[in-house]
C-alpha cells in the first residue's frame, strides 16, 4: 500500500472524520441504537483512518479503472490496423 492522496488531503480527511465522529459520538449518546448514527460513526472512522495512512482505496480503484480503460482503447485502436477492410 503506496500512499495515493497528498500531505493537504490527508490533513482534510483527518480533520473532517474527526468532525464527523465526534458529532456521531454526540448523537449517540442522545438516541440510543440508532443504525444511522452507527453509520456516521463508521464513516467518520474511515476518513481517518484514510488520511492516516494516506490511501484512499476508491482513488486506487478510480486509478485502476481509468489505466484499464487507456489499455482497451489502446488494443482496439491497434486491432483497426490489423484487421484488413
């Protein structure tokens, strides 16, 4: 695992997970087993945990698909040549 997102995005996503989670902490304590305050919490988690380590798995996963893309434009454009008219 490469860190795919930069020192000010990582530093945005800390900041904003904290927001959410302490917000979702807040809510907890108000209303009791409520499925989308877990969800918040989650969510909060997670945008931390990214800009921690500095990889953000759906960049990655943007990044994947749009070199697979380059690469099947790439074979069709070849296959144009090949093929005769």
């Amino acid at each position: 695992m490469r860190p795919n997102i930069s020192i000010i995005n990582a530093l945005i996503r800390i900041t904003a997970g904290l927001t959410i989670l302490a917000y979702g902490t807040a809510k907890l304590t108000r209303r009791r087993c409520s499925n989308s305050v877990f969800f918040l919490i989650i969510i909060g988690a997670m945008k931390v945990a990214e800009g921690i380590l500095r990889f953000c798995p759906m960049t990655a996963l943007g990044k994947k698909c749009m070199i697979m893309a380059d690469k099947h434009d790439e074979e069709d454009s070849f296959e144009e040549y090949i093929q005769p008219s």
